[in-house]
C-alpha cells in the first residue's frame, strides 16, 4: 500500500521517494565517565549540523542527591552561556504512592551563566542512574537564540525511590555560536555512565 500526498507517492511497497530529505543520524563523539569532574564536547559542534543529540546511558552520581547538569560554550573558553530555562517532571514512588506532576521553580534559570539542571535530587545508590536525551538546535546560529531541551529518566534519592521523567527547555540568549557543551552534577564526579553526541542531517 502506498502513502500519496497532493497527487505524488511518497511511500510504495516500503520505498522511499529518493526526491525526499530522510536526514541521517552520524555519531560525532563519545565520552565516557570514570570518576570524572564533567563529560566535555568541546570540538565538532559547528554549522556541519543544524541539530546535536547527547544521549545520557546510565550515567551515576558520585554523591547522592545531586543534580545532573548543562552548560554550553560561545566562542571563549568558559561554560557560561547566558540561558533561560523551564523544569517540570512528572514521577511515581516504588510504595505505589499517589503520582504527580511538578513544576520545579527551584531549578529553572532566567538569564543566567549559572549551569542549567536537567534533573534534580539523583540517587547514587549502585543500582540507580539517568538516562535521556538532549538536543540542541542551530548552535552556530549568529541571529537567533539557541534553543535546546532534555528529557531524562532517573531515580530520586528519597527513602522509597521515585521513578521521574524530567523535562527540561530553554534558550542560549547569546549572539555567538555554541561552540561547546559541558555535562557534571553540581556537586561531586560522575562516577560512571556514557554521552554519545550526534549530528542531524
């Protein structure tokens, strides 16, 4: 069966018309934790690519109740993007507890150099991590902000552990490229875990 659009076939026994844009996924780096202060993709962020992926694979906290962490680099050697961001998360107890869903206006940032959380309160238990995504769009854009956003699952480090889903977005308001991206927990290492970067054609 064939999907046709305006009088044209896009889509005929599972073949793609070759007249349309697929885009590629092309793994650029990856990095990979042990006991370290930050994972830092400091080079291949350029306008090759109008789109980067990180994807977090069960990266671990040091220290219990920390909150993992972004920051983003325009042009100098700092991690201090001026960004605005938004936070909310939805999440769920292991003692069956009533859900719910949270803004969290602790953790969102209005115009600061300050590093942007993208979860908060990770437990460090030997069985406990994060996983997700974030994604960054048009870093080397010199017009318009830089928007990004994440979606990251974890476990909290309450006493009966919460299953949440963060969810984080904002904006570098900067005029510069995004040149470089920075990921750590504002207090101790990451004792383990992988980001792989990506580049969307």
């Amino acid at each position: 069966m064939g999907l046709i659009s305006n009088g044209t076939t896009l889509l005929d026994a599972g073949a793609i018309d070759s007249g349309i844009a697929t885009g590629n996924m092309v793994l650029l780096s990856t990095s990979t934790a042990s006991s370290s202060a930050n994972l830092t993709f400091a080079s291949g962020i350029n306008s090759n690519y109008n789109e980067y992926v990180f994807k977090f694979i069960d990266i671990h906290p040091a220290s219990n109740g920390t909150h993992f962490q972004v920051n983003f680099r325009d042009g100098s050697s700092a991690y201090d993007a001026v960004k605005t961001t938004s936070f909310f998360y939805a999440y769920h107890d292991e003692g069956g507890g009533t859900p719910a869903l949270s803004f969290v206006g602790s953790d969102v940032l209005a115009q600061s150099t300050a590093a942007a959380r993208i979860n908060t309160g990770q437990g460090s238990d030997n069985d406990e991590s994060c996983a997700g995504t974030l994604h960054l769009y048009n870093p080397s854009s010199t017009t318009f902000v830089k928007h990004f956003h994440s979606n990251i699952a974890y476990t909290d480090s309450s006493g009966t552990p919460n299953a949440i889903n963060a969810f984080v977005s904002g904006y570098c308001n900067v005029s510069a490229a995004i040149d470089g991206v920075q990921f750590s927990f504002n207090s101790g290492n990451i004792d383990s875990g992988t980001i792989k970067m990506y580049g969307i054609l």
